[in-house]
C-alpha cells in the first residue's frame, strides 16, 4: 500500500514486520536486514551484531588486515545504499529489522578487539549497550539524520564508544 508524498512520489506505508519475501524482493533488503537477521521475532539489532563473529572468523581465518578494512568499508558502504532504499520500502527510515548498522559497526569493534573470546563477549555487551541507550550524542544524530548514512553512523559512533571503553579499561588494569 501506498500514500503520496509532498511531491506527488509515492511513499510506502510503514510495514510492521518485514516477510522472508520481502528480503529477498530487492538486494538492497537482503543487505540491509542483515542476510535476513532482521528477520528475528523478538532483538533484530542483537542477531544482527551476532552477524559479525562468523564474518570477523573467517577473516582471522582466511585475511589479513587489508581484508578486514575492506569488508568494512563494503559493508558501511553498501549499508548506506541498503538501508537507504529498506528504510524507504519499509516505510520507515530507521526501522529496527535494518541491521546492517550493527553488523559493519561491530564487525569494525572486533577488527580493534582481536580474536580473544573474553574481550569478543565484553565488546559484544558493551556495544548492544551504547547501541540500544544512544548516549550523546549518539541520541540526537540518530533523531536528526533519517536517511541510510544516519542509519549506519550512529552505530558506527557506538563502536567508538566501545572502543574507548575498551581501550580506557585495558590501560586501568594494565596499570593496576
């Protein structure tokens, strides 16, 4: 179903939860729900970011550093463009099936973690935190910019946040 937009385009009605059709009706919704986490019934962006370990393993496994820069520049990139035309399709600009965000986000937090599994699950925790709390100004971007870069950038700002912390608590207990 459709309305008119100011300018006479068509513009979808929100949809209340996107179908395994609609994933695979457009490479832009595949991509942007996260290869169909997305999809989950009950903490979308949680499934989303738990994307990231197989992906951040077969990178340890199989790429070096370039690899890693790589996938992430490509998934921000196609994320933008993905949540872009999914926000649209959905009705919604930031609708919490896209989880593209959390996927290229977290994938960026374990590239900077590395592969111990203790730091993997604290960064995991502390990201979904900053993520489902938006601290400033992580709150007032994503309130501002409703479009696929304000999609991705807010997650990409609680990676930085995470990382901090990280990095912050490393130093404390290396000092201790």
């Amino acid at each position: 179903m459709q309305r008119q937009a100011a300018r006479g385009r068509p513009v979808a009605m929100p949809i209340a939860a996107p179908s395994p059709a609609f994933l695979i009706a457009h490479p832009a919704h595949f991509i942007a729900l996260g290869f169909g986490a997305g999809l989950a019934p009950v903490m979308p962006g949680t499934a989303g970011t738990l994307v990231a370990f197989p992906i951040a393993w077969a990178l340890d496994a199989y790429g070096g550093d370039l690899a890693w820069i790589v996938a992430v520049a490509v998934l921000v990139g196609a994320g933008i463009w993905a949540a872009q035309v999914t926000g649209r399709d959905l009705g919604v600009p930031d609708h919490g099936a896209i989880v593209i965000d959390e996927v290229a986000a977290f994938l960026l937090v374990l590239f900077f973690v590395g592969p111990d599994p203790r730091k993997q699950v604290l960064a995991f925790v502390l990201f979904r935190a900053f993520d489902i709390f938006k601290p400033p100004p992580i709150r007032a971007l994503d309130a501002a910019l409703k479009n696929g870069i304000g999609v991705m950038l807010d997650d990409v700002l609680a990676a930085g946040y995470t990382l901090i912390v990280m990095a912050v608590g490393q130093r404390v207990l290396a000092a201790a």
